[in-house]
C-alpha cells in the first residue's frame, strides 16, 4: 500500500485566507477603495482652496500621509479632475433623486436646498 506524502497541503483556493479566517485579496481591495475615495475627498478638498491650477498631485499625497506609490490609482491630475467630478456628480444625483422623490410642491422643494 502507497502511503500518501505527510507535510503541509497546499489548497490553491484558500491562498489568500488568513490563520484568522479573514481574505487578504478582499482586505486590500477594501484598502484601496478606501484608500482611492479618500483621495478623490483630499483632492475635492484641496481644488476648492488653493484651486485645481495650484493643487499638484504631491499635494495630495502629502495630505494624505502616503508615499507617492501608495496613490497608483490615477495616472494622471486629469484622472483625479475626472474622480472628483464623478464623485461631485453622483452626490448631485442623489440629491435630485430626493428632491424628486419628495411629496411637495416644486415652490417647497426649491427651497429645501
């Protein structure tokens, strides 16, 4: 009868789960969205008091206490521009979302903002 190799098995599917149970790949993605909105928030931040002209991408970095590495999700300032607009957008639709959704007249409405 063979007998089977004794050591440490390796399950490819649980290459990324911690002794603790928890997902290495989903923490660091978690990370990094987190990390990503916080800089779309510095740079929102940042455009309205020194203006997007003036603010660099080094600025960014520095409020955020990161290493320039450590900010790869965007190429370019233009990337950043970009988020910031998109983020400003979606919390313009939201709003207009709820004032829509509201049971009042548009005169009521127009002056909630």
């Amino acid at each position: 009868m063979e007998r089977e190799a004794q050591g440490p098995r390796h399950d490819p599917s649980h290459a990324d789960v911690r002794q603790d149970g928890r997902n290495m790949r989903a923490e660091k993605k978690s990370k990094e969205k987190d990390t990503h909105k916080l800089s779309v928030e510095v740079a929102e931040r940042l455009f309205r008091q020194i203006g997007f002209q003036k603010t660099t991408i080094a600025d960014i970095v520095r409020e955020l206490h990161l290493s320039p590495a450590n900010v790869r999700f965007f190429a370019a300032k233009s990337e950043i521009n970009e988020a910031v607009c998109m983020d400003l957008l979606g919390k313009i639709e939201v709003k207009v979302e709820e004032i829509a959704a509201s049971h009042s007249t548009a005169t009521l409405k127009n002056n909630k903002t």
